[in-house]
C-alpha cells in the first residue's frame, strides 16, 4: 500500500486518502483505484489536484514548444 504523506486523512471508502494540493491548497481525494493505478505503473501519490496536474503539463509544453520553436 502507498504510504500517505503528513498531510494525508482517511475519508470516504477506507482506503481512499484526502491529499491537500501543493499549488492551490484544495483537499483532493485520491481512491483506491487511483492508488492502486499509481502502485501498478510504479508512480508516487500526487502532490497536486487534477486541475493543478493539468495546469502543470499545459505550463510544461508550453516551455517545451516555445524552446524548440
């Protein structure tokens, strides 16, 4: 089982995990299913919400295609 950072608290389903977003702040729920996802294709548990995920990768291929333009 993916051990949950300091700012982790067990809700929901007892396996699910609120995950307090490193950018906005916002509690976020990362699930079983989501945790297990993660544990199968070897990745950690987010630091970020959704939609600091995607504002992220949308920065980075920004930054990306404006240095290969």
């Amino acid at each position: 089982m993916l051990s949950p950072d300091p700012v982790s608290k067990i809700i929901g389903q007892p396996d699910d995990l609120m995950i307090t977003c490193v950018d906005c702040g916002k509690d976020f729920t990362f699930s079983k299913g989501e945790q297990d996802f993660f544990r199968m294709k070897g990745l950690f548990s987010p630091k970020r919400c959704p939609a600091c995920r995607v504002k992220k990768r949308q920065q980075k291929l920004r930054e990306e295609a404006s240095r290969n333009a």
